[in-house]
C-alpha cells in the first residue's frame, strides 16, 4: 500500500491537510504519515525524513502571511522542498496558500480548502493514474482557482 507523508504547519490558518486527507480517502486507499511543524522553514526536513523513512510522496501545507519576510520565508522553505526531492528522488507537493490570496478571510478559506483538494487529486494520479496527468499537459490547470485554460486548442 503505497503511504502518503502530510507535513503541515501551526502557522496556518486552515487545516488542508484534513481536507486533502479527506480527499484521497474518497480517491484510494492510502496509509498516511502526518506530522505538524511550526512554520514552512521547517517543512522540508520533515518531508525528506519522511520520503526517506517510509513515505511515497509527501504532500506539504503552507501557508505564508502577506509581509516580505513571509514570502522570503516561503521562498526559502519552497527551496528547502526542491532540495529534499532531489536528495531522495521522491515528490513533494508543495501546497502554499499565501495569505494576500485573497481578498476576504471566506474567500482565503476556500482557496485554502479548493487547492488541498486539487493537489491531492495530483498525488492521487502521480501514484496511481500518471497517465492522466500526461493528459492533462498544456492544458492550464490552476489549483484552487479557475483553470487558465490552454492557448492553442
């Protein structure tokens, strides 16, 4: 059975890893590995002890405030991610919400909530369907907002 690591923050405002946990419950049949770090800067060491450990992929939650130091921060942490897939060879999913996202905390909500979901069903087919994601190149998905849609039809 193939395990999914969630590493996620209390610096969030959301709980998305409950969502896409929910997610891939509805999609297949998964173990999870769940561990909560304060902050993203703290996420990728996580992940990699994970996809060393005993983890297939691992899905990482984020979610960044609107300040500068916050974005250098999740730049620095998304960093972090790259550099612990190429040391294992396995996938992160980076799942970052920014807080300046949106508008209005509903709406931030929803994002939150629409883009755990999302890459959850990328995990899904990165696992068990990647001839689906094949399908899908050049088409201009957007996860947690409206598809952008391909430019050449």
């Amino acid at each position: 059975m193939a395990k999914v690591g969630i590493a996620d923050t209390t610096f969030a405002r959301v709980d998305m890893a409950k969502i896409a946990k929910e997610e891939l419950k509805q999609l297949c049949s998964v173990g999870f590995r769940h561990e909560t770090v304060p902050g993203v800067k703290d996420l990728p060491l996580t992940a990699k002890n994970m996809l060393e450990e005993d983890c297939d992929i691992v899905m990482a939650f984020g979610m960044p405030g609107p300040e500068d130091i916050d974005k250098q921060c999740a730049h620095e942490a998304s960093q972090g991610l790259i550099q612990a897939q190429l040391m294992t060879g396995k996938r992160i999913v980076e799942v970052f919400v920014h807080e300046d996202e949106a508008p209005t905390d509903k709406e931030l909500e929803k994002l939150a909530e629409e883009r755990a979901r999302e890459h959850a069903r990328n995990v899904y087919r990165l696992l068990f369907k990647p001839d689906k994601l094949r399908k899908m190149a050049g088409t201009g998905q957007r996860e947690g907002g409206p598809d952008a849609g391909p430019l050449r039809r």
